[in-house]
C-alpha cells in the first residue's frame, strides 16, 4: 500500500499555462511573423526566488532556443513571455523554471546589510556561487567571474561594499546566463503551435465549376478556356480559386439536371461523383482537359497572384477503380453489392461512401496521403475538404500532420456543416480553416454573439473562420429575398468580419432563384453545365473588386481578434471596427443590415481603443466612396441600401 | 518526414471532462455518501450513434463499476452523469464511449420504415447484430436473443412488424447490456477522486495548549491535569482539540516570556522549538506526561466524541537528536555549525529547519512518514502542518498519499499563510483542509467576494477552508478593538459561512490584548503557561455552545458549495442561506457587521432558492433566541450588536 517516493525532489511548480488546448492535446495555430505569448503560475516553496524561461523548437532547429518569463503578477504568481514565430512550420515549446540561487541569495544580503548585520558568512557563500560559474565559463564571462569572486571576498568585512559588489548589474546578467539552474522543471506535456502562411488566416476565396466557364450553351469548358477568366478574376481582387472535383466523373446512376435519378445524353453528372475508366481521384476529367491542362491553369492563375483550391471529397462513383480494386474499402451487403450512400430517407445513388472500419483502413489512409500528395506534386497547395465530419478525426490528425510535416505551407479548409463540438474538433485536428454558420447569421445580435464566439472565447486559438456568403449548396432566404442590396450586405460582412471570406461564382450576378422554401439553387450547377454573361446589368463586380481592394490596402482586416463591437442606436445597423496592434490602421465599419430601407442612428465610437483621446476629433475617410467626415465620439450616420448599404472608414488624421 | 499511422482507428471523441484539475494531474475531493456527477463533450464522424459511461473504481474493488452517461445538450454533443462514492478512499475513475451499432441500426431501420423502403437487407444486418449477442450470452438473455433473432428474420418481408421487434424495450435492454463495444475510446489519463470521511469538511476546532489548562499559575498542566477540561470543551460542542506541538522542548537558545532571546529558569519555551535528550517528533515533552497519558487522553477525548489533531511541525530545536544523527538534513555552515531559521531580518535561534535539498532527502521524506505513522498507531487521524508552503509541494503530495493509501481516514490540515497560488497547490497535493485569509476579511464586499471564490470558483473541488477565527498569531484588529460583540460576530461568521471553523483557546473569554500595532498577542502563550478562569464573567462559552448545537442539528450548515449570499439593504448586514439539496433544511442567516452600532434595513429572500412560491409567506424561527416571525420576500431586520449581532433563521413551515 506504500507509495513510490518521487523520482526527483522539485521545487517549482508549473501551473495554468495558457495558451493550451485540453492540456496541450492539441497544438495552436499562429502565422508566421507573430509572437506566441504565453503566460503560467510559476511559484515554489519557501522564499527562494524563480527564474523561467520559454522554451522553443521548430523542426529543422539543432537545439531549443529560450527567452525570458517576467513575472507579471507577483501576488497571483502569474509569469509572461513571448517567442517569435519565424518559419512556417509546427513549434513544439514548454516553459522551464528553476531556483534562481544567487538572486535570492543577493536578495537575502540586501536585506541582512540593511539590518546592519554581519555578512561574511553570506559573503563566502556567493563567492562560492560565483566561482561555480567561473569554472564553467570561458573567455569575457569567465574573466568578470573570477574579478568578481576576488572582489567580492575581499569586501567581506564590509557590508555595504560587499553589497554593491554583488549587487551589479553586470555580474546580475552573467550570473542568470551562466549559472548552472537549480532543480529545473520542465512543463509536460510539451505544447505545440502550428505556424501558418498567412493565407491560412487571410484570403478572398472564389469557388467556381470549370466546365461553367465557357461561352457556348451546353459546351462544357475545360481548363484552357476558364483561363480566359483569370484576368477578370483577378481584377475582382481573389486570392484563392477553389475548383469543385476536377476527377473523372461516373456515368453508373450519373445524376441529370435538378437532381433527377437518370441523366439525359449530354447531362455531365455532379462532379462529387468522382471515379470513371479515365481515372479516380488523382485523374483530371477528361471533358475538363489532361494533367498538362491542369498544370497550365495552375500556373496561369499563380501569374495572375492567385491559388488554387482543390476540393477533396472521399467518395467514389460506381464506376471508380478502386470498386474492382479494393472492393473491401467499402460497406458490403450480404449478396457482395455495394451500398451506395444514404441518409435516410434521403439517397445518393451515385456515390458509394467509403468505410473507414475496413479492416484494411492503414491501406486506405495510405492511399488518401498519396493522392493529396500527388496534387501536391502539381501545384496545390490548399484543400477544400468535402464533409470532413464523416470520417474519423484521427485520421484527419495524421494526415493534415503528416503532408504537413513535408509541406508546411499546405492548407486544409474543412466543410463541416454539423454540430458545434465536430467542427470546432476538426479545427483542434489539424484543419487550417473552417466554414461556419456565417450564412445563417444575419441578425445584429446574431452577428454580435457568434463573431465574439470566433473571436474572444478561446476558438481563436484554434479555429480560423472562412465566411463563404453562398455555396452551391446554401442560397440562404436573405439573399433569395433581398434583392441586390442583400448580396453587397453580405459580402461586406463577409470580407470585413473575417480575414477569410469566399463567394460561390453568381453571387456577383446577385443570382438567386431557388427551389422554393428551401435553400438550395433551382437548376443547380452541379448536375449542370452554365454559360452566364458575366457582365450582366444588376452585377456587383464593381463592389466586389472595391471591398478586396480595401481588404488588401488595410493589415486592420487581415486580422481576426482584433474584431470589436461597438454601440449603435439601431437594431438594423451593426458596427464594428478592426484596429492594428500599433494602430496604424484604424477602421470603422457600419452596416445597415436592412436590405430594404434606409437606416440611420447615433453610433459610439470608443476613442481610447483608437488611441484618440477624450472628446477628440478626427477626419474619417469612406473607402466604399471616398467621402471624408469629421467624426467625434458620437457620431449620425444615415444608410440607403439601395446606394451604399454600409460604410468602411478609416481613420486619417486627429483634427483636435 | 512521414508521420507513423495511428496504433488504433477511434471513432469517439471525449473532451472537456468535467470536473478535472489540471487535466487530472491532481484529485478531486469528496466526501463519503456523496455521488460524483461527471460531464464531458462526447461525439463521433457521421451520424451513428454512441453509447457512454462513467467507470470507476475504488482500491478494494476487484473490476471497474460503471454507471451510464446521458445526453442532456444534444446540440452541443454534451453528457453527464454520475457514481457514488460509498468508501473513504482515493477512486479512479474515467468516461469511456463507443458506437452503438445496433441503436444506430435501428433508427436507420426506423427512418427507411417511415419512408416505406423496403428493409430486408437491414433487417438482415440487425439480426446479425442479435445472433453475435445470442453467441456471447447466456441464459435468459441468449434464451431473448435468440428469440429476437428468429422473429425478426421472419418479419423480413413486413417492415412495420420488423420494426415492432427490433423497438421492443426489452431487446434495446439486452443489446445495451450485452452487445460488444464497437471501438471504445476510453478517456485519458484516468482521473483522481480523493473521498474523504466527513470530519474532512464539516467540523469545530478547538486549539489549546495542554500545559495552560492547569489550575495553579505558572505551573505547567500535564495530559492527565488537562483531561478535566474536556467535559467542559465537549460541552462547548467542539469536534476536534487541536494540540500545538507535544514534544520535547529544547533548552538551547530556548526563547523567553514576550519571545525574549533568553529564557529565565521556569520558562516553558515554545513548543515549536522540538526536540531535547528526551526525544524528537516522535516522543512526548516529559512535563505534559507519557506517551502512555497521551493515549489516555486521545482516548478520554474519543470518549467525549471529540478528536485529537496534532501539529506536525518540520523543524528542529538544537537540542534534537537528529542533530547529532543526521547533521547532513540541516543547512551546514562553512565552520560546520548548523544554520538556525531566519527570514532576514528576523532571526529564529532556537529552530534549525531542515534542508529538503539535502542529498540525503530520501531518507528525510521516509522518516517523516515514520513520524505520521507512529502518531497514527497512537490514535491520530489529523494532522495539523504548520508552514506547509516551506517545504517542496512533491514531499506532501507523497506523504499524503502514502499515509491515507493504507489510513483513508487520516486528515491533513494546511497551515499555510501565503500566496494565493501556493495555498492552492497544497491543496491539489492532496491537504484535506485548509487555512483562509478569514481573519483578514471583516467587511461585507470583502467577505461575499471571498466567500464566492471558495465556494463558485472551481476551488470548491480541491480546496477546503477552516475557518479559524483567530490564532496564536492572529488576534486581529476587529476583535482588539471591538469587545465581546467583534467576538460574537467572528464566530457566528465562522461558524456558519465554512463548515469547518476554529477558536484557540482565549476566544471564548473574549482575549484581546495586543502587542500594540501587531497581530500578536500580548504575553502569548507561545511563550509561558496560561492559567485561566474559564468561566470569567462576559464569556460567550453560552453563545458558542449554541452556535455548535445549531450547527449539529442543521445539516445545511455541513455543507460548503450550499452558500449564497442574499440583498440586504445596508453595507453592515450580511445576508446568506444555506439549504440542503432536499430543501427539507433552509437556513437564512443575519450578521451585523458592525460591532458597535445597532444596524438595521430590509433584506430579500430569493423564494424560489427556498422552494417557496412568488409572494409566499413563511415562518422562521431564529435558533439563537427562539424568536418566531412570519417572513415574505422582502423583511425588515435589527440587530442590535449589544444584544445578539445576528439571526440564524430556520424556515420551519409555509403560511400560504
């Protein structure tokens, strides 16, 4: 019943280190050029004093590098430091502490000396300390070891002399660097922290088919034409192209046009239908073009400064190769035939799920790293993944780990439209970015209380929104009934609430016939090729181009917990602001979230957070406009949805 | 580069287990009698359902128990339950959860029904799912299984009657009992409870010096002179006689009357200065008796239902035989002398502490373990530590839990005036109760701010206040200079707000002399025998005993986390309740704060806490007088501090 005494005799205690994710299960998320701050309760028994550093190591480094814990709070014990985050790749760090012996033996002689009492027994023991560290250093150090030591003992006699010696702050800076640490702990589990490209945070996404990209009714466009739309693309200001599966499509139960059970000759099938004798997921479709076509469009985008996404969907058609292949990575029934997909009542017969139970499944992991990697190969460097939440996170985990561990600059955006638990574990898994509920926040409390969620409750250490405003999947009844209005509403939140924020092609045509009382598109573009007129009257290109304009003119927006609300005396106008940590960039953002009437009100404008001070003036500017205003603490502002519905200003000089 | 495939391919996923401190790094404490109620965010990829438990186990137990979770945020995937803790011991316990393959099923065969599908594979599948549970069971649930199986294969064609078997209770009994876990994640690392017996939280304290409960002045009592005192102390309805130091005391450097640095012949010396010729910790001070009076007296307390506690001091006076014995466990000098204690400038002489950093420390930890355990075989379950935060927190993180592995019912109390955080950590070590700031906590903010933290905080878990309300050390200003109403009030407060609480011995009598400008008491008894007239004209002894009988008799007050704190219109009332969770006790109590003024104003009762409706009126009785009101929501209250400072109501029945 006896119980082991401890292995080692430690002092310091490590306690509450923040930032952790369930005990440092799970590693954080940064971009590269940030700091990582992080703060613990470091303490320890008796009077003795502590001394702490953080630890760090990328990768490729030899050893751990250190910098400095300050205690902040000296009655809570609450200590705090930061390291730079310099290269793009997975950190793992911890904090060290230990008995700082000779600054609580200096502290020990200050006091004694300033009861006047004798010091020479206190004055022996830090030569001793001292000469400990001579002997281990070289050079300089060692020299200003040995000259202190001297010193030090011949002022034996005389305490204040012996004091100032000891008390310099030359012979305070060698002995924290040299002396040897005094029963160190060391936090475990080690922490880790995910350094991201910036895109991993920042981005304007565009999501487009194509095979929609050509100008023929019913031709289907492959890769060499969408390359005529890059210029336009580009002009509109996109960071990032996303390309729903690029595969060969499957002919065996291919859906037709809105969603009917046989497709018609001619009908190109939904291209989640992944899998035909051309090839699986590592094959390009051949109406789409060859490999060489793709790489091509890859490398035409990238002069055009814009990336592709790739959409990783991990299903097959009947007809993929791998049916004949590896027909026990899928579900069986008893008479040897494949099921196809199902959500009951609901069923997808052109698709046959995967079965990540296979007692196969380390074959089928393998494979899913090999074709990731394969795209890798050519070029891609972000994955839009299909319904992530269907499969297992842990090998979401090991994946996104693994190609990252290789590829670090690879990004990974999770489509996970499900509870709120499965999405934020994903993000915790490894995923880069995350869709959210953004579509279905349009009130101004709504608004208010999920971005604070996103951006002050502890998510932000780990999940990254991307505020799609519409995906061929979700054309939500705001933006069905709101007219044009409703979609440049929606993509000035979009842009301007998240540094990641993305539109499905048509929502700058403002695009928006449905199926009635649901929110899916009438004649989807999934089960059918468009030729639109991109240039259509109504269009919102103009607006679209300006807001990506100002997102990439304004660091304020590439940022997302620098996200606050403010008070506006109307329940139809939000507004928030997004300042720099060295507030260079400072912008006030008003929406009038009304598509269908003008809005106005007082608003309140926290000046201190802008670094103006008590009842200062200031000249805003309007980046939608340009008009400028003379603005205070309280301020009118006055919207028309039918003009502009909002305003984005950015603070230009103090006037007062 | 490569990451290594996971060793298993989990499903489930447990996060945010609840309670748990530090990620279960340290215990949880209970007492025994009560269930442990456990939470934790419980989900899997893609929609099949799970099945989830509490497992536990306690060191007797020869296989886990388990007690089912329950879903109670399906939204936000979170489950709850709990397990109840029958022995005084340190369980462990973890959650664990898997999917349910035949639930699942089952509402799949449920949906394809309703949607009129044909369901013959299904049902096929389902009894496959019966017959492995048939294979493994026996007896009555093979004999259901089996039955089950055969209907279900013949209802195959008929879908409405295959789901009239499949949903049948009984069988969704069998397969939840019987079916074979599909994938379990059992959540790691296993947690911690330390249950407790209920002296743990709940008791009165009373801390005398045995050598000033004699009759003659300046003659020291022995334990069988002091055996006389406890009809009156039991009469007092204390719990627990908590006995400063009872070993040998030195004579080197022995301290004198008012802390002297000299003693005069006859001077008794502090208590805390241990150890002589006649022994160390493990010996008794040859003027308080033998060992063999100290059994008498253990045993004569057991006889008045009180319990003895014991100081463990970790310190030496010179004359300690460990001196000559191990003179490598203290702090050397460079002459060889042996280093007395110090917190410069003050000056310790007759005490040398022990240097845990002793390269013997093995043996030092060892040999307190002997010490605790030589008191444990003479009859003592509590241990009060003095200065606990001296020593490292791995030492009584070890002691503990190695001394209550075999004795469970052993107490530790932390006498630790310190920083927050330290305090703290000596109670996740594993001290079973603790020292407060109490003493320095007079005003009502002060107090409700104080209170909430150890009640609300998540401290409550780990942490156990006593609430001594004063020391040999401590005699604050509030009762210096607030006469016999400051001591009635600190009292009823203790007594009261913590279910634990304290008096040294002189509270009763009113005792207020200071030493001008201190804390400390004038002429302490740290330093000379008291002889007292314990039954000294102004006493509270009447006031006492009838806050500790209201105490027994009022389960309520037994309780820590019960505590609220209610409006009472005036910045000198303190307005709290405690009820049981059966509300069949509920307590309302009134403290004038002010021990010079009669303090008067309206105070609001939160009915609905009570279980009485909006606008009810009721009937309390105040325990300290007797006094009956009929009391709604809002009452008006007076209390004149001359008189009685405070109310301790009883709600004893609705008048409407």
């Amino acid at each position: 019943m006896s119980v082991a005494i401890a292995a080692e005799n430690r002092h310091v205690v490590i306690e509450n280190v923040r930032p952790s994710l369930e005990g440092g299960r799970y590693p954080l998320k940064r971009i590269v050029g940030e700091r990582l701050e992080v703060e613990a309760d470091l303490f320890r028994d008796g009077h003795e004093l502590i001394r702490a550093v953080v630890a760090w190591r990328a990768p490729g480094d030899a050893a751990w590098s250190e910098a400095p814990l300050e205690c902040v709070e000296v009655g809570l014990d609450r200590w705090r430091g930061s390291f730079p985050l310099t290269v793009n790749a997975r950190y793992r760090w911890t904090i060290e502490a230990w008995t700082d012996r000779f600054a609580s033996w200096l502290a020990d002689l200050t006091k004694r000396v300033a009861a006047g009492q004798p010091v020479a027994g206190e004055v022996a023991e830090g030569v001793r300390l001292i000469e400990a560290v001579a002997r281990a250093a070289t050079g300089r150090d060692q020299e200003l070891a040995r000259w202190s030591a001297v010193r030090l003992r011949e002022a034996a006699a005389d305490p204040a002399a012996a004091l100032a010696i000891a008390a310099g702050p030359e012979l305070a800076d060698l002995m924290a660097r040299r002396a040897e640490r005094e029963g160190p702990t060391r936090y475990a589990p080690e922490q880790e922290v995910v350094v991201d490209r910036p895109r991993a945070r920042c981005g304007a996404w565009y999501e487009l088919f194509i095979r929609s990209q050509g100008r023929t009714p019913g031709t289907p466009a492959g890769f060499r034409d969408a390359e005529a739309r890059l210029p336009d693309l580009a002009a509109l200001g996109f960071d990032v192209l996303y390309l729903p599966p690029i595969h060969p499509i499957g002919t065996t139960k291919r859906k037709g046009k809105d969603n009917r059970l046989t497709a018609a000759p001619g009908d190109p099938g939904s291209c989640w239908g992944i899998g035909s004798p051309a090839g699986g997921h590592d094959a390009v479709e051949p109406a789409l073009g060859t490999l060489a076509d793709f790489d091509h469009f890859v490398a035409a985008a990238r002069a055009h400064e814009m990336e592709i996404a790739l959409d990783l969907a991990i299903q097959c058609s009947p007809d993929h190769p791998w049916i004949a292949q590896h027909p026990d990575w899928f579900y069986q029934r008893a008479d040897g035939t494949i099921k196809f997909a199902e959500n009951p009542p609901k069923k997808y017969e052109d698709i046959y799920p995967l079965n990540f139970d296979t007692p196969d499944w380390r074959a089928l992991w393998a494979e899913w790293r090999r074709i990731v990697l394969f795209w890798v190969g050519h070029g891609v460097r972000i994955f839009r993944v299909d319904n992530p939440h269907t499969k297992p996170l842990t090998f979401w985990e090991w994946l996104i780990k693994d190609v990252q561990a290789a590829h670090p600059d690879v990004l990974f955006l999770a489509e996970a439209f499900t509870r709120p638990q499965p999405m934020k574990a994903l993000a915790k898994a490894g995923f880069s970015q995350s869709y959210t509920y953004f579509t279905w926040r349009n009130a101004k409390a709504e608004l208010g209380e999920y971005l604070t969620e996103l951006t002050r409750s502890g998510m932000e250490e780990y999940f990254r929104p991307n505020f799609f405003a519409n995906t061929p999947d979700i054309l939500h009844a705001f933006l069905q009934q709101g007219g044009r209005p409703a979609f440049k509403i929606r993509l000035l939140l979009a842009a301007t609430l998240s540094p990641a924020y993305g539109i499905y092609s048509g929502f700058e045509l403002c695009e928006n016939e449905a199926v009635p009382g649901t929110e899916e598109y009438l004649h989807s573009e999934k089960y059918e090729i468009k030729v639109r007129d991109w240039n259509r009257p109504g269009n919102i290109k103009e607006f679209v181009a300006r807001v990506n304009r100002i997102r990439r003119e304004n660091p304020a927006l590439s940022l997302l917990t620098n996200l606050r609300f403010w008070p506006a005396e109307n329940d139809q106008l939000l507004f928030y602001g997004k300042v720099t940590p060295d507030r260079t960039n400072a912008l006030l953002v008003l929406v009038n979230l009304d598509p269908f009437r003008v809005q106005e009100g007082m608003v309140t404008v926290p000046l201190e957070e802008l670094g103006l001070k008590p009842g200062g003036r200031y000249e805003v500017c309007d980046l939608l406009t340009g008009a400028r205003y003379a603005w205070g603490d309280r301020n009118y502002v006055r919207l028309d949805p039918a003009t502009e519905p909002g305003h984005v200003l950015r603070v230009e000089r103090r006037l007062t």
